[in-house]
C-alpha cells in the first residue's frame, strides 16, 4: 500500500491517510464463506469481529503484479471513495493482509446477486418487480453518468440487492471516468451478451451510452426471464442483434460504414425491428423504453434521466416498493459451488 490505507470518512469522497501501522489487519474479519468472483477478485461474505457487522470482503488479484496493486483496482478504490449513493455498493475501507500484496477491499453486504436468483427463482419478478429493479438501476446510473463514469460493464451479476429491496450497481474493475470530448478507450469491454454494437463494430470512443445499451439488455432479460442476446462470440452477437432489430445504415447510424470493423462482417439483409414480436405482451410504453435503449446510434441512445422519465414506469402495474420485493432468505450464503456458480461463470464469460 505503499505506507498508507485508505478508509471513507464522514466526508464524501474524502481519504483518510493513516500510517501502515495504523491500517486494520483482514485478521479483523472472519471469513464466513465464499459468494463470488468480480473482473477483479474473489468476494467473501465476513463478519467485523469489532463491529459485529457483516461485510463483503474482495479480495484484490495480485497475480501478475510485481510492482505493486493493479491500475484497475486503484480505479475502483479511487472511484468508489468519490461515490456515494443508495443504489451503487459502498467501499468502506481498504484492509491489508500479512504481506503488502494481499489487499482487501471491505465493501457494503447484499444478501443476494441478481445472475443467482435469475438461474434459482422458482417464480420469475412480475412486472412490477422488474420495474421496481430497472428504476433503482437508472437512478443508481444516472448518480453515476453525472458524475462523469462509465461502468462499462453491467449485467445481471453485477446488481446486487439486499434483503430489504435495495439493488446497488456494483463491480467498479472496468469503471472509467470520462470527458467530453470522450477519450479513445479499449473496445474489449462489457461482457458480450451486454455488448453495445459500436463496441462489437471496433469503437474506440465510449460514452455512457453503452452502459445505457447495457440497461435495455438487462430490462429484456428480466421481462423475459432469460438471456436476450447470449451469443457465443462477437460475429454471433452482431447477428442476434440485427435478427432482433433490423441491419443498420448510414441513415439511422451517421458513421456506421466508417467503423473499424464493419468491414470484417458480413452483415446480413434483415429490415424488420422484431422486438414487438419478442414482447407481444408488453406495452406501447415498454416497448418505446425498450426501444430508445435500443437505438443503433448512441448518440440517439436513452440516456437514465430518459428512461426514468418514461411513461412506462408511471403505468400500471407501478413499479412496486422496494421494500415489497421478495426476500430470499439464506440463499446466497449457501451458494459456494454447483450449478448456480457455473450458471454465473457462463453469464460472466467476456
């Protein structure tokens, strides 16, 4: 930690330097079990032996590092200190273990992840349940987007909820803060069913519109209660795209025959939008949210003030409470292996 740890004060955002003979030891918390694995390291559900409370402890990779912690994980840290907000998972403080290399990030604990409970529910979210979720979404991204990060890799196993109903955006490993003009970034970002199609097609600029495509994939799959769009690899994912809604053009996507990789595909003839066909039941307003998230050209993409902004959300069935969401006692503290954890590995494949 290079002499110092960091903790989040009372003051938002604010870092607290505390000499490295001052910063809390993991041997504080007690290891109760495995939950899971994000882009950046394995999460342990602890208990603070000081405070009694009960904590996700993530634990930092080190694998590759010989210089210290990973530049991704000095952005999330760094990133997280700045955030504050009830839908984006809390970082409390950074512990270290015996050696400089094991660092520990003490985060917020939600009892549950939304991949989990997808793959183990026995009845899927009504419609009021899964606006209930999408809603507390947007309005976690729109705190975010305005202040200038992209998360660029949402998905269902990156929204945890805690037995109260509460979803927080979590896994910060790809977070990126942004200006305008954007910067060029990686495209090899967000995990492929979640993939925006300038990303597929080779964009180097990202904007916040590709967590927003992000959001109409999240939103399809809760109504549906499966994946949308699960392609097994980037040329597949380019098609199920254009089967779902029609093969773009210069006249609703400026700068799509300019792309990197356009040329690379062969893109297939398909004029139809099938998205009303793929939501009979749904209605007029769902369908249009569902739209705008869709838009081709990001530019014209929803943003999350939009889509809060949406009728969809002010008709019945209302989006129900978040207290009033279903509670899954237990189950995630027993899920360690079997087929929920290899149903996450495959929903988590980049």
């Amino acid at each position: 930690m290079t002499g110092f740890c960091w903790r989040k004060s009372g003051l938002l955002g604010d870092m607290e330097e505390d000499r490295l003979g001052r910063c809390r030891s993991v041997k504080e918390f007690e290891k109760l079990n495995r939950i899971g694995e994000g882009t950046y390291g394995i999460v342990y559900r602890a208990r603070d032996t000081k405070s009694n409370e009960i904590v996700a402890l993530k634990k930092v990779r080190m694998d590759k590092e010989k210089d210290g912690i990973p530049i991704s994980s000095l952005r999330e840290i760094t990133l997280l200190l700045k955030l504050r907000h009830p839908n984006i998972v809390e970082l409390k403080e950074v512990v270290v273990g015996n050696h400089l290399e094991s660092i520990f990030l003490v985060m917020g604990y939600c009892e549950q992840d939304l991949a989990s409970l997808l793959e183990n529910m026995q009845t899927p979210f009504s419609e009021a349940q899964v606006k209930c979720i999408c809603f507390q979404l947007l309005t976690g991204l729109q705190y975010l987007h305005e202040s200038f990060i992209v998360h660029r890799d949402l998905k269902v196993s990156n929204l945890l909820m805690t037995d109260k109903g509460c979803v927080k955006i979590a896994d910060f490993g790809l977070a990126r803060a942004f200006s305008t003009p954007a910067k060029q970034m990686t495209p090899k970002v967000v995990t492929l069913w979640y993939r925006a199609p300038e990303l597929l097609l080779g964009s180097t600029t990202q904007t916040t519109a590709i967590d927003m495509w992000a959001v109409g994939c999240i939103l399809a799959e809760l109504l549906a209660h499966k994946p949308l769009l699960p392609g097994s690899s980037e040329i597949q994912q380019i098609d199920l795209i254009i089967q779902l809604l029609g093969t773009p053009n210069e006249n609703i996507w400026p700068g799509f025959s300019k792309l990197p990789l356009v040329g690379q595909y062969t893109v297939r003839k398909q004029p139809y939008n099938n998205l009303k066909h793929k939501f009979p039941w749904l209605s007029e307003a769902g369908l249009r949210l569902l739209n705008f998230l869709f838009m081709y050209d990001p530019k014209k993409r929803a943003t999350a003030e939009d889509s809060l902004a949406s009728s969809y959300f002010k008709e019945k069935p209302l989006p129900c409470e978040p207290q009033l969401m279903p509670t899954f006692p237990h189950h995630r503290n027993k899920r360690a292996s079997g087929t929920g954890a290899e149903s996450q590995c495959k929903r988590s494949k980049p």
